[in-house]
C-alpha cells in the first residue's frame, strides 16, 4: 500500500478507487504501464502517488542528496499542464513534502527556465515540444541521467498525430541515457489500445495494463426544429437553431457550446449576444486563438461558477474540469464518436452524476447523425487512433535537435530509432539520407558547397553556426501553423492572433469580429494589428486555416446503420420519423434507395453536368472512388471534374457530357484494376502536395520567422508549393516528397477500405435517374465549399479550353 | 497601345515596346533558390542555366536593343548565380542592360559597377512612359507608370467549378503592374474593381478578363 496516498485520501475523506490501488502496486514493483480511465475518476493520483514513494524510497536507500530530475509529466495542452501543476503542488504543500514540483511550457519565462536547467526541481510538467527544446540544449544527456519516470497524459490524443512521434522520439533517446527509466501512459478508451500501448512502451515491453472499468452515464438528446420544411438542406452554422439552444442553455447552470471551428464559434457568440443581450457578461467565447489572458480568465470564471455558457472549439476538449459544468451542447457534427463522448464528459464531472449532450444538427440530412450517435453510443463503437509511421520529416528535424544539443551519434541513434514503432522499418539508407539531407542539403554525391548545416567533431555531429541553432530551436514542433499576427488594442492589451491572410483582405477603417468583440482595424506595425472598439454593426468573422477534418470511419459506419433503418417498419428513432417528409420529397424528385440499391443521380444545370452518387461509406472513402471514377471517366472521353464529397456520397462535375447509362456505370465502378487507377490518378499528385505544406515545415524546410523580427528574414519566405514544385522538378526521389505521397495513401485515400466498399458496391442494384432538379440528397454533396480537382487534361490544355472560353466571352 | 505607344504584353510574363526596342523583365530573384540553400534550408540545387535560357529565348526571338529589369532581379546577398548572370548577359554584347532597383536588390553598387548592368532609380521613355520598381509618387496624369514589386495574380474561374490562379498584367489609372519574370516566385492576388484591368497569362497568349 502507498502511505503517501493513504494519508491524503484519508485527509480528504475519499476512498481510493481499485484501479488507484492497482497502480500503486505495479509502480512499486517498478512496472511500467499504461492505465486506461476516463477523467474525473483521479487518474492523476493513480501515478503521482506511485512517483511520490519511488522517489522517498529511493531516497532513503541513498545517501547522494543532489538535486535530479525525478520525474517528467507530459501532457498535450498547456491548459492540462496547469491543472496537473496545481494538483501535484498541492499535494505537495498538504503533506508538506519538499517534492519540487514546476511547470515548463512556451509560457514559461527565459530566466525561469534557466533556474530550472542550473537547479532542476523533482518533477516538471510539460509539452512534447518542451521535451524536444530541453534535447537541443547544451548538457542535456546529464540533464536526464537520473530522471526514473516519463508520464505521457492523454496519450490517446498524442498517438494519432506527429506529436506522438515526437514523444516516441524523446522517450527512445532518455531510454538509452538511463535504462531504468519507467514509463506510464494515460489513456482514453479507444479501438486499439493493446496497440497504443505497445508504442508507447516499446517493442517486447514486459508493461502492465490498469483499467478502470468504471461507467458513466451520458443523455444525448437531439435538438430538432419545428418542423422539417423550412429547415435548410445544407449548411455548417446550425444558427437557424439558436432560439432553442438558448432555451436549453437556460435549463442548466452552465453549459459548454461546442462548434467545430473558432470561426463558427465566433458567430454564435456574437448571435447569442446580439439576440439575447442579457446574456452579457455571463457568456463568454473561448478558442485556441485568443490570448491566454482571455482564455485563462474564461476557465477561471467557469470553475468559480460564474458563467452561464462557454462558446468554444476543441480548446476545452481535454481534461480540465469545471465541476458547474452541467449540459454539453455540440453544434454540427463531431465527426468523431469518441470526440463526441469526450465532450459529453465535460458535463457531470464527477462519477456518480450523469452527462448531457446535446446535439445541434447544422442541416436536414444531419438530423439523422442524432440518431447514428445514439447508436454508437450504445454500441460501444469507438475510433481507433492510427499511428504515424514512417515520418522523415520528424526524424530530420530531431536529429538536427540533438545536433543542437549534445551531438549526434549517428550510429547510435540510428540503433535507438529502429526500436521505435514509428520508424522501425526505416533502412540504413534511409537513415544515412535524412542525415545527408542535414549534412550537404541532399544527396552526397551532388556539389552542394555552399551548404553547412551540420559539422562533424570527435565522431559526434553538431551545429556550430549560432543562428542556425537558435532557428531550429524556434521551429522545434509537429504542429505547423500559418504566418500569425497579434491582435491588440492602442493601449497595448493582446487579444489574440489572426492568420496573416485574413488581415491582408481588410483595410483601414474596417471592423470585424474577433474574441467576442467588435473591432475596427487601425493600423498595421509589422507583425501586430492595432484596433479599437467599433460602433458599427456589421463585420467579418476571421476564418482560420486547419481544423477542417472529416467524420471518423466509425461514426461514417453509424451513419450508414441510420440510413439502413429509413426503411425500418418499426422501432424507428424519433429521429428518422422526423426526418420522414425529406425522404418522401427525396423520392418524390428521384428515387429513395433501398438497403441493396445503389443511388446515382445526373442533373444538368448551369454549373454544368453533375454526377451524384451514394455509397454511404464516409468522406475519405469517398475522395477516393471519386478520383477512380473521374480517371476512368476521362480515360472514355477527356474531361476536367470538379468533385465534392461528404460522409454519404460524392459529386463529380463536368462542362463535358457523358452518356451515363448503366453499362457505361457498370464499367467506371467495376473492382478491377482499382489500385492501377487510383494511382495513375493526377489528384494523388495535388493531395500530396497539400500534405508537403507541414512536411515541409517540421523537416525545417520553410523557415516560420523568428517572433517579431519579420523583415530580416522576409528574404527567406516561400511557401511549400515551391519547395514542392523544385523537389518534383530536380529530385523526385527524394524522402520527404516520398513521404508526402504515402501520407495521401495511408490516411487520405486509405486503400484497403476502398476495395471492400467497391467490392460492396458490385452486389448492389445500380438505380440510375435523372432528376430535373438537385434533390434532397444532391443539395448538401453541391453546396460543399471544399472541392478537388481532377483533371486527366493536363494543365497546358486545360489553359487552352479557359482561353477558349474567355476568347467566347 | 499606351499614350499612343505600342505595348505588348508577353506571355513569357515581360513587355516589350517596339519603338524603342526595349524588353522589360520584372521581379525575376534570380538566386532565391541559391540563397535559401546558403542560409541552411534544404532545397535541391537547380541549374540557373535553366533560368537564364528563358531570357535567352526572349532576346533571340525579338529585336531587342535594351533590357530594363524593373527591380527585384536578384533576390539577396551575392551567390554564386550572380556570376553566371554577369557571364550570360555578357554573351549579348549589343545589348545594354539597365536596372531600376527594387527592395530586393541590396548587392552593393560596386558589384553593379563591375557588371555591365546600368543602375538607375527610374526611366522615362518617349511618350511619357516611366518604368520603374515601385509607383513613383505625384507622377502627372499623363504619364504611364510601368511598375512590378507585387507579382500580381488573378483568380479565373472557369466551367464546371475550376478555378485557377494566373500570373496578370494590371492596369489601374496609368499604371500597369507587370508579372514577376522569376519561375520560382509567389503571386500576390488582386481583385478586379471598376478602373482596372486585368490580362492574364494563360498559356502561350495574353487575354484580358
């Protein structure tokens, strides 16, 4: 039994839960593992504990008092870190432990973080990036030469993404400095967890697994309009529903309104004002754009109870609990089952209280999502999150870090990345050329004499240019993101940031709205925009660049269970009953597909010839058949498709014509030759270069600016497309550009779950009509604002047919 | 045709004027690619024969006696490419080589002195024309200013929902703002207003839209 945690669980009057317990256990055993809960159950406690007794055990056995670091706690957000710091210190101050606790984020000052490296504290809560810039410091393999234990918080939310291989990264390097090193991971339930575990403990690990197996109640309810008819057929801003958002908000105490993007959140906030202007003062916004003065003041207000609702963004996803919390309303989809349940978990904190969820459909069609969440729900279906594998531009940009730091042994590192899960396929070659790539800027065998990157001294590379290293350690990270300015009043205040693009588009004198708040552009003073509160009523809501991601394939999967049961006799949902009159005008303009048929619509308008087909089988998988679809067509007659897809079916649109009937359908959705096509396909070609944009930005290709100094590097800006364009043109087989290509198969295109759908679709009965007008179906595919392109013309004579047609003009 | 003057705009996205048989090249940053390699970040190494060709055509194909770079010919400090610039132009002794500086251009004078290249802050042309990098302020009414400095482009949307960004000549007033020569070069979008006009380059040909 761990005293520590006897004492202060006593003092507050809770019984620890068996998973704390078990954990306790394992630790002292001196396991590592990975403890699988939801929040608000202490999983924070299960491991700090744990840590606490190591750390005076250890002590007691030794007599060495200098101050190590003990322990690393590494969590995704710094919002995460902050409550993390807050509960270890304070554990801390209560049993009057001298266990040094600090906080080690972006927001930590230059001469606290010099404090920290001269005299370590025990315990530092940080981010994956910290962990990396510590690595690109003079001294840092003694820095970690003691450290026993690596804890990585919300690891779910790391593992899917090239933060994860940061963390791998890290975790392989402080391995070999000190193989007594222990790891905990805290995760979220998800589909592969035996697999996320595996990662992160390594290949062969002899870890435990700890789970909670403790249930939580949650309430979906769907918000639905009064009636179907004057409800629109596309759309992503929900607000026709804003009338009864309110009136739900007003049921509770205090309610987080989630939206998918801080654009939208934007909106709804300056709405709900506008219409309700009681509501000053007790709603506030909050997104990852504003500045943490507003945003630590939006949580503060929310713990103390002060708040009515919260507009936000996937800024309060995670971890932090605001006990008043009491309803979740999520607005539009949430594309995921498992970020729906997360957020649902934001409401009734704490594990006897149930959580409510509300969800806001944005459209008709996505009325039926309610009831696929429903479903999903109760099903247990839950997504699992992939792992990178394979990512060169994250290996480059960390072996330039420990060139920074204490230099690279190449060979060495090259052993201690093979046993990572992410880069345990990479070659010897492959090696040697991510590090050539850093050395002469490319291959070996090129004149590159212009070129000093790294500079091998006592068989250890390092970086010797001071400001080559100080540019790395600024662009150290896996998350790219646009040229930002800040946004201020005259007196000073920062309100947030805004992407550069969007300020270039307004002028003096106009207002636009950001943080909540009217604001009017003063002036621009090189990277800060100065503005001042507007009179005025009318304005801009900034859009921000990312956070456009698409539904899960495991919702996609509930979606289509919800569209088999239109056809239900009984047990339908309350949701599809009320959906009934769109199907009925559905069939009423072409025809309502069975639970076998397959639906393919052609309409002509002005826009041009457009192509609908059906196949419920999710976005990615839709991308995909399109682009098959759109090469086989061109192969029958030359053609240039714009193609717009969602999670139920996908639009090709054409100025050429086509003779669809169903042998020619027959043809262009046949199983064979399906992966040939795909590739010859010229769009694998434009979705790789959109994915090279952060390529290039973690491999240290595009160079972001130092912070404030923009003119002197002004002569260094391009974008990726050009780095995109030159490695095409002059060095096609290069990793990084490879890379780029493999990224579009594995987690754009995803192959293997095309076949089946093509597979599925060869059972089906094709149902082919020609509506005169776009159908209920069709509305929400063409008002998609995101489009491909696809073209099997190349682009001289694609010019030659605009040129034609503006020469007609 | 500008203050009774022929102007052709090419698309090889540079303007010749007939009259005076001058060809005007704008924002070319010749040694971008060679700079950004300098200063550390990975770029492929590019021929710059391949660049310099592309003038090379140009002056093959017209009557060209002198060649105006309206600012922006060499993106940075002195590299290499600089010199295989110097060696090209060399090889077109009859031509004279004239440069109105632009932000871009911050090699020191003595450089330009050993070049062949002519270095002047602006040029006014018979007719009234002035070619310079970026608008000269108060110029009269009755002049045209020729400019480059911001790599104009337009957006075109075609049939079927394509859409495509193209490099422009633009025409506000009496300035036309001409394409950056440079292949290796951004473009900054403009959109079209009342007084402006705007032809883009769209393959081989030039065509107001």
């Amino acid at each position: 039994m761990n005293e520590f945690a006897e004492v202060w669980f006593a003092n507050q009057g809770w019984k620890p839960h068996h998973f704390q317990e078990e954990t306790w256990r394992k630790m002292a055993q001196g396991k590592s593992g990975l403890l699988n809960a939801p929040t608000g159950f202490g999983k924070t406690f299960a491991i700090w504990f744990g840590i606490l007794e190591h750390y005076y055990r250890q002590r007691d056995q030794k007599k060495n008092r200098k101050n190590t670091l003990h322990s690393l706690w590494i969590t995704p957000l710094r919002a995460l870190s902050k409550e993390i710091h807050k509960a270890a210190s304070g554990v801390s101050d209560d049993l009057e432990l001298d266990y040094r606790v600090e906080l080690r984020t972006g927001d930590t000052s230059v001469s606290a973080r010099q404090k920290q490296r001269k005299n370590p504290p025990h315990s530092l809560i940080t981010t994956p990036e910290s962990v990396h810039l510590l690595l690109a410091t003079k001294g840092s393999t003694a820095y970690f030469e003691n450290l026993e234990f690596i804890v990585v918080d919300e690891w779910h939310e790391l593992l899917g993404s090239k933060r994860g291989v940061l963390m791998e990264l890290a975790m392989s390097r402080i391995k070999a400095i000190n193989p007594k090193l222990k790891i905990w991971g805290i995760s979220a339930t998800i589909g592969n967890l035996e697999e996320a575990q595996e990662i992160l403990l390594g290949k062969n690990h002899k870890g435990v697994m700890v789970k909670a197996n403790l249930k939580k109640k949650v309430e979906i309810r769907t918000i639905l309009p009064d009636n179907i008819e004057t409800f629109p057929w596309a759309g992503h801003l929900g607000i026709k529903l804003l009338d009864k958002v309110v009136d739900v908000v007003n049921q509770y105490n205090s309610t987080l309104i989630f939206t998918n993007t801080r654009s939208q959140s934007e909106i709804w906030y300056q709405q709900i004002i506008t219409k309700y202007p009681e509501f000053a003062g007790i709603l506030a916004i909050h997104h990852g754009s504003l500045s943490d003065e507003i945003r630590v003041w939006v949580e503060n207000a929310l713990h103390e109870g002060r708040l009515k609702a919260v507009v936000c963004t996937s800024s309060l996803d995670l971890g932090v609990d605001f006990r008043p919390v009491d309803c979740v309303i999520q607005i539009g989809s949430p594309k995921g089952v498992a970020r729906f349940l997360q957020r649902a978990g934001r409401s009734g904190h704490r594990p006897d209280e149930t959580s409510y969820i509300y969800f806001v459909p944005t459209n008709s069609l996505e009325i039926i999502e309610g009831d696929s969440l429903k479903y999903a729900v109760a099903d247990k279906i839950l997504e699992q999150r992939m792992p990178y594998i394979r990512s060169f531009d994250v290996l480059i940009q960390y072996l330039m870090t420990l060139a920074v730091g204490d230099g690279l042994d190449a060979q060495r590192v090259y052993e201690e990345i093979k046993n990572t899960h992410c880069f345990d396929s990479v070659t010897e070659e492959e090696y040697y050329e991510c590090l050539s790539m850093l050395i002469h800027g490319g291959k070996t065998l090129s004149a590159y004499e212009e070129f000093h990157r790294l500079v091998l001294k006592d068989n250890l590379y390092v970086v010797e240019s001071k400001k080559l290293a100080m540019r790395h350690r600024l662009s150290i990270g896996a998350i790219v993101s646009d040229v930002m300015m800040s946004v201020k009043f005259l007196g000073g205040k920062y309100l947030g940031s805004i992407e550069e693009s969007f300020i270039a588009k307004l002028r003096k004198g106009d207002v636009f709205w950001f943080a909540g708040r009217q604001l009017e552009l003063l002036h621009i003073r090189a990277m800060e925009v100065f503005v001042k509160a507007a009179a005025k009523k009318k304005g801009v809501v900034p859009s921000w660049m990312g956070g456009r991601f698409s539904i899960s394939p495991d919702l996609g999967l509930a979606i289509r269970h919800s569209f088999r049961s239109i056809h239900a006799v009984r047990n339908k949902s309350h949701e599809i009953k009320f959906l009934q009159p769109l199907f009925n005008e559905q069939a009423k303009r072409s025809v309502l597909p069975e639970e076998d048929e397959l639906l393919i619509e052609y309409i002509h308008t002005r826009y041009g010839h457009h192509l609908f087909i059906y196949p419920f089988e999710g976005k990615l998988v839709h991308e995909g058949m399109a682009q098959v679809l759109a090469y086989r067509l061109g192969l029958i007659k030359p053609a240039t498709f714009s193609i717009s897809s969602t999670e139920y079916g996908f639009e090709l649109l054409s100025s050429t014509e086509y003779a669809i009937d169903e042998a020619l359908l027959n043809t262009i959705l046949s199983v064979g030759n399906l992966h040939e096509d795909l590739t010859s396909g010229i769009n694998v070609r434009e979705m790789a270069r959109r994915r090279f944009r952060d390529i290039a930005g973690i491999a240290g290709l595009v160079f972001q600016g130092y912070p404030g100094k923009e003119m002197k590097t002004k002569h260094l800006q391009a974008n990726a497309g050009l780095f995109f364009n030159v490695f095409e043109e002059y060095d096609s087989k290069n990793l990084l550009l490879r890379q780029a290509y493999d990224e579009v198969f594995d987690f754009q295109l995803e192959e293997g779950r095309m076949q089946l759908a093509f597979r599925r679709i060869n059972d089906h009965k094709i149902v082919l009509s020609f509506p005169d007008t776009l159908t209920p179906f069709a509305f929400p595919v063409f008002s998609e604002s995101f489009r491909e392109k696809y073209s099997n013309e190349d682009w001289q004579s694609r010019l030659e047919t605009l040129k034609n047609q503006i020469a007609a003009k | 045709m500008l203050n009774g003057r022929e102007v052709l705009l090419l698309p090889q996205k540079a303007v010749f004027i007939p009259q005076d048989e001058i060809l005007i090249i704008s924002d070319w940053h010749l040694g971008k690619l060679a700079h950004f390699r300098k200063e550390g970040l990975l770029v492929p190494s590019v021929p710059v024969a391949d660049e310099l060709n592309r003038l090379g055509e140009l002056l093959e194909s017209l009557p060209v006696k002198k060649v105006v770079f309206l600012g922006d010919l060499f993106h940075s400090r002195w590299n290499t490419e600089w010199d295989a610039f110097i060696l090209y132009i060399h090889s077109f002794s009859h031509i004279r080589f004239v440069l109105t500086k632009g932000n871009h251009d911050i090699l020191p004078d003595e450089i330009f002195k050993e070049s062949s290249i002519q270095l002047l802050d602006q040029i006014e042309l018979e007719g009234g024309i002035v070619l310079s990098h970026e608008p000269v302020k108060n110029l009269s009414d009755d002049k045209i200013n020729l400019v480059g400095h911001i790599h104009p482009g337009c957006m075109i949307t075609g049939q079927g929902r394509q859409q495509f960004r193209l490099p422009c000549f633009h025409l506000e007033n009496n300035i036309l703002t001409v394409p950056a020569f440079g292949k290796w070069t951004g473009l900054h979008m403009l959109k079209k207003t009342g007084n402006t006009r705007i032809f883009a380059v769209v393959n081989d040909a030039v065509l107001e839209v």
